[in-house]
C-alpha cells in the first residue's frame, strides 16, 4: 500500500498564508532597514553640506553683505528665483505667466538674529518699492512690535534708513494713510520717490512736502486715528475722518466745501501739486 503524505486542503491553506506573512513581515523590514538607511544618509550629507558663516571672520562676513546689498539694489524688486529652487510643480510652473519673483536674500534675514541685525537695515536701503505695493510691504517688513521679545525685535529694526518709492500712474483710490504714519513715526528715515518721465519735478517735490509735514494738528489726526484713510484721486487728496472726528461741514450736502483756514490749520496750505478734499467714514 503507498502511503498518502499529501496535507488536507485547510492545512495548505493555512501553510501558505504562515509563509506569505513571514515574507511580507521580512520584506517589511528589509524596506524599514533601507528607508532608516537612506535617511541617515540624507542627514549626513545635509549636514555635510552646511556653510558655517558665523566662523568666517567678521571682515569676510561684511564683505558678503556687501555683495549681496550691491545685488538687492541692482535687482530689486525684480529677482526671478532659480528654477532649482522653485518647490512648485511642473505642471503648475509651466501654467505660471512668467519667472516666480522673490526677495534677494530675504534669506539672510530668516537665518539667526545676529546676521539679522547686522544684515537687515543695510539690506533695506536697497530697497525699491513701488507705490501700488507699499502698503503691503510696510505691513511685512514694519510690524507693530510684538508684546514679547520687544529688545529683540528692536535690536534690528532700523529707524534711520532709507525708502525708494517708485512713483506710479494712472492710480485712483489708493490709501496712502501708512506710508504718512510711517513718515511721522520714523523722522530720521529718509524717503525718497522715483519717477518716470511723465512726472514733473513738482509731482515730487509734492510727495516729499507731504511726507515732511509736521504740523502738530496734522500729526495729531494721523496719530490719533482721527484719520482712517488719505486716498490718492490723480492730484487730489482725499482726507476721510472718521464720524466721530468729522466737522459738520464734512457732511454730504449741495453746497459742502472746505471753510477757509483749515488747510492752514493742519499746514496744507503751502503743500504743492495736491488739491484736497474731505469725506466722512460713518
């Protein structure tokens, strides 16, 4: 008689789903063995690959600066990023209609609060903003300072550098009210504006008189929040109050214009090219 050694058909079963979880339980641990290995590999060369600036010596470090502050002005604020450091897709960067655009070596500025503070204010002066972007960036680059950690956040903030403006045509309802309020909280920093050829000499100088208005009515509105926005119309003005700041006569009516004297009070008077006018903000 020959001996059947063939296993019951639930016996082969479950001998074939033991050998299928051993081989995948040490397929598991051969990719967990490879991904630890691939990560150490990857720190290490991360590592490998740092830039020890801070051990450079302090005359090399400002020479950099220096390169790097020759370059912002050159370019700003129009830098395309290089295209190894673009994080975006390629799908979605070939739908992009034009280069990605960055600020220079805003890097150096993220990196530690020593090259911060000896970076940033030198950084800034190269800056060139256009008018139509100013708010936004007097909202990035000049915050209030926070609750906590105010000495280091004055450590390097500059309140004695430089602002290029570049003038712009063709804008209407543009609120100016920020770069007055930054005027008068920096006195030490100088502003100056750029401008094509379509703008006259007078055009600037009426920016500039603006700015270096210090009459104390004039900054007692726009301290004390009597103002909520300065809006620019071509060459007017327009001075909105708040409700509870407005004189009377700033109220809608027929026959609304400004009374004589009150140019003068807040020293607008004597201001070139602008022509002012007053709302209300109820």
């Amino acid at each position: 008689m020959t001996a059947d050694f063939r296993m019951p058909v639930s016996e082969e079963l479950d001998a074939a789903v033991a050998a299928s979880e051993s081989i995948c339980k040490s397929g598991s641990k051969r990719r967990a063995s490879d991904e630890h290995e691939k990560q150490t590999v990857t720190k290490r060369l991360r590592k490998e690959q740092i830039f020890r600036f801070l051990d450079l010596p302090q005359e090399i470090q400002n020479w950099i600066y220096e390169i790097a502050v020759e370059d912002t002005t050159r370019t700003w604020p129009l830098k395309p990023i290089s295209p190894i450091f673009n994080r975006k897709p390629t799908a979605a960067r070939n739908n992009d209609k034009g280069p990605p655009r960055v600020y220079p070596y805003l890097g150096l500025t993220q990196t530690c609060t020593k090259i911060r503070s000896e970076f940033r204010g030198w950084w800034m002066e190269g800056h060139r903003v256009l008018l139509t972007e100013l708010d936004k960036y007097l909202s990035v680059f000049y915050r209030h300072p926070p609750r906590k950690d105010r000495y280091r956040h004055e450590a390097y903030m500059n309140t004695d550098g430089k602002l290029r403006v570049i003038l712009v045509s063709g804008v209407r309802y543009l609120n100016i009210l920020r770069l007055i309020k930054f005027s008068i909280k920096f006195p030490k920093y100088v502003i100056t504006f750029e401008a094509t050829p379509v703008f006259s000499q007078e055009v600037i100088r009426g920016w500039q008189a603006l700015l270096d208005n210090r009459n104390l009515q004039w900054v007692k509105w726009v301290r004390g929040n009597a103002l909520s926005d300065v809006r620019l119309m071509d060459s007017r003005l327009v001075l909105v109050f708040h409700a509870k700041h407005a004189r009377p006569w700033m109220h809608p009516t027929l026959s609304r214009r400004i009374p004589d004297g009150f140019l003068q009070e807040a020293g607008l008077d004597k201001i070139p090219y602008w022509n002012f006018d007053t709302a209300v903000n109820y």
